[in-house]
C-alpha cells in the first residue's frame, strides 16, 4: 500500500501509523495506572491520619473539659467521700447535665475503656445520680446509658491522679477530697509510646456546698487554715 499524496481526498494514516499510535497511547495509560496506583493509598493513608488526627484532638479537648468540670457531690447517708472513682482506664464522676436537650441538672458520668472489633475505645457513658439516704454511691450499681466513643484505636487513654502533695497515682478511690488534676496519657496501642498530645487537666471544684455555710462542717477547712494552693502538678508528658 502507497501512501497517498498530500492534499489528495484519500489522504490519511497507514494501518502502521494507527497500530503504532494505539500502542503509544497503552504504554501512557498504563503508566499513568501504575503512578495512580501508588499515589492514591498513600493520599488515603495520610488522609485518614489527619482525620484520626483531628478526631483525638476533638476527643482529648472534651475529656478535659468534662474531668474539669468534676463536681463534689455525696450520695447516701451522712457526709460520705464524693462521688468520684477513678482508676487507670477509667473515670467515674459528678458534673452538671451536658446534653443539649436534657434540661439543667447534674449527672453521673463515666469514662472507660471497651474493647471493640479494631483494639480499645474509650466510651464516655452517663447515669442519672442516686438521690436519697438508702442509695449508694457506688458506681457499680449505677445504670450508664447513651454511650459515645471519645477516643477510638490506634490509641489507648490512661489516667493518673494528683492531689494536694502533686504526687501522680493510678487510681483515686473513696478520697474525701476530688483531685486536684486528672493526667490524660495517650499512646500507641501497638507500640505503647506515649504521644505528645497526652496532657492534664485542673478540676475547677474545690469546696463541697457545705462548706459555704459554715467552716465547721466536716472535712471543710476551718478560718484559719491559709488557702488551698491550686497550682497544676508538675507534667512532665506534654501537659497542658
């Protein structure tokens, strides 16, 4: 086959020119297969790190915004120690009603970690507080609802407590006084570093409501004592 002259109405490409063209064309496109096979599930990788990212600075800001707002509040007969439990992979305590639609009043809430199909999840979980002489302020008896998961794996959240001596222990249990801060440690569940985001929060309470009715009442402080120190405890772990 000839090729036809220029200009001439059969003008055109040869078999040879369109075999040649196509085999360009899929070398191109299956180069550019190869690169968006290897870009896309890194853009997704770091895609969903910054979102991980994002959600466990949102949940690290609620968790020290609830601990902080910890109120000093007994159940039961007598003046007993506040409702306050904590532990190193749990939390329970008095705050006020957070719930937008739930009107004013205070609440049991409690934060601890589950275990689910992708590693532990911390879940923040509320019960109604037990008013009355006979109820107990036990939190094993309280019935929790409406669970929401504030921090989800690859992390893991610890706690730590700190009182008027600023010494860190892993539990607070039947103290007559609230911490005076709460450290929230998180790490990789894989490795078990500790991350830069872990840090500590102060608890706004200081006082039971007895104790602004007089400075008799029992374990309230008497008018001489000087005033309590609320400088946070020494972090060492990126507190805040």
């Amino acid at each position: 086959m000839t090729p036809a002259a220029a200009g001439s109405p059969n003008a055109g490409f040869t078999l040879v020119e369109a075999l040649v063209a196509t085999l360009l064309m899929g070398f191109i496109l299956a180069a550019l297969g190869a690169v968006t096979g290897q870009w896309v599930p890194s853009w997704n990788r770091g895609l969903a790190g910054l979102q991980r990212t994002e959600l466990t600075a949102a949940g690290l800001d609620r968790l020290t915004d609830d601990l902080a707002e910890a109120a000093i509040i007994t159940t039961g007969p007598g003046i007993g120690p506040p409702l306050f439990d904590g532990s190193e992979l749990s939390v329970v305590f008095v705050r006020t009603r957070l719930a937008p639609n739930g009107g004013p009043g205070i609440e049991v809430v409690r934060l601890a970690e589950t275990s689910s199909d992708n590693g532990p999840a911390l879940v923040r979980s509320t019960a109604t507080l037990p008013i009355g002489p006979d109820q107990s302020a036990d939190s094993a008896n309280l019935m929790f609802s409406d669970p929401v998961v504030v921090i989800r794996a690859p992390y893991r959240v610890s706690f730590s407590y700190a009182g008027a001596d600023r010494l860190w222990r892993d539990n607070w249990h039947a103290q007559r006084e609230l911490p005076r801060a709460v450290r929230v440690q998180v790490r990789d569940n894989a490795t078990s570093d500790l991350l830069a985001v872990s840090t500590s929060t102060l608890i706004h309470a200081e006082l039971a409501a007895r104790c602004s009715w007089g400075t008799t009442a029992a374990g309230c402080p008497t008018g001489g004592e000087p005033a309590q120190n609320t400088t946070a405890p020494a972090n060492s772990n990126g507190g805040r």
